[in-house]
C-alpha cells in the first residue's frame, strides 16, 4: 500500500493547488453569503474527487489493470497517454497566458459567484473537481493507479481516502479559516485570489508539466 500511496500523493497535490477552484472558494467567502455557498462548494468538491476516485479505480479493476502481463502493460500505456496530454495540456496553458502583464479574463461563472446559494455552488464545484479535464486527468491517474495495484477492500478506501483529503485541503484550508477567524481571513484571503489570478498560468504549467514527466516515466517503467 506504501507504494501506491507514494504513487498517488503527487497527483493528489496537483488537483490540491488548482488555483480555479481556490479562486472560485474564496470569492465565495468574500461575499454576502459567505457560509452556505463556501460550504456547497466543498461538500460538492470533496463528492466529485471521490466519484471520479472511486469510478476509476473500479474501472481498473473490472479492465484487469492489475498485476503483471497484459494488465502491467495497459497500466503503462494509460499512464503514457495521459502523461502526454497533461504535457500537452501544460504547454497550451503556458501559451495561452496573458501577455505583457495584462489580468487574465475570469471564467463567466464567476460573476455569478456573489449570488449563488449553497446547491448551485455544490455543483460548480463537482464539476470544477470532476468534470473539468485538467483535474479529471489527475485523478483519472490516481484511480488506475490505486485500481492496478493488488490492494484489499479496506485499503483502497485508505488510500481514495488520502487522495481525498490531500485533493480537497486547498479548498477546505480557506472555509476553515474563515469560521475560525473571519475578519482576518478577509484580509489574507483578498491577498491569495489577487496572487492566484496573476500567477495562475505560471503555477497550472509548472504543475501539468511536472506531473505529465513523471506519469511518462512510470508509464515507461510499467511496459
């Protein structure tokens, strides 16, 4: 299990540092219904990591990814693929950043943020966390990762736990804050959103580029 879990975590901390969903939280906390929609946000979070965890890890084992053979080789292959396209995916995003220091566009449904309630938030964020093709590739790997190796019952849950947990502590990091200490977390949070919307290309292509190298390289150790 230690092998997998070492295998997941980084993978795990590449959907944590997203910038999209923490920008997304912390508009949230920023404005008049700062509890419930925060709230949704991450329960729809946390809900779309493990759906996505769990379907994959299933997937895996229902392909007969697991083990040696046909099943080692397949593994490999899927790692490859998507070490590829995250590779592909890094560099789109390194050439699409704003040019000459110019404050990158925000996605339209975050205009829509000051004014939604806790389920419409729940399920922006399960798509943000599940749908979203960045995200969705990371965890698509972490599933074949946990579904290929010849763990029980009791510690795949483990391990989709701490995939989980790591996931979604960017996201939780700053509800919490703001239950604990609300005045000050304003102040800090304003601060995190303004250096996530300039630094967000720089930090979503160092990550996507990091994580692709190193499923490429498992993918290759696999074959």
């Amino acid at each position: 299990m230690n092998a997998v879990i070492g295998e997941v975590l980084p993978l795990a901390v590449t959907a944590a540092i997203s910038p999209l969903p923490i920008i997304a939280v912390i508009l949230m906390l920023l404005a008049p219904r700062a509890g419930g929609a925060s709230v949704g946000f991450l329960v729809g979070w946390i809900a779309g990591v493990v759906a996505v965890s769990v379907l994959f890890t299933v997937l895996a084992r229902v392909l007969g990814l697991s083990g040696g053979g046909h099943g080692g080789v397949a593994s490999g292959v899927v790692k490859l693929v998507l070490g590829a396209g995250l590779l592909l995916a890094g560099v789109r995003q390194w050439r699409s950043r704003p040019r000459d220091g110019a404050e990158p566009a925000p996605p339209k449904w975050m205009g829509a943020i000051d004014t939604m309630t806790a389920p419409k938030a729940a399920g922006l964020a399960f798509l943000l966390s599940a749908v979203n093709p960045k995200n969705l590739a990371v965890l698509l790997a972490a599933g074949v990762a946990i579904g290929s190796a010849d763990l029980g019952v009791g510690q795949t849950v483990v391990v989709v736990a701490i995939v989980t947990v790591l996931a979604s502590c960017t996201v939780a990091a700053p509800v919490v804050l703001n239950a604990v200490a609300r005045d000050r977390a304003r102040v800090v949070l304003a601060h995190v959103r303004e250096w996530l919307v300039a630094h967000n290309a720089a930090v979503m292509t160092v990550v996507l580029l990091l994580i692709g190298v190193v499923l490429i390289g498992k993918g290759i150790a696999s074959l």
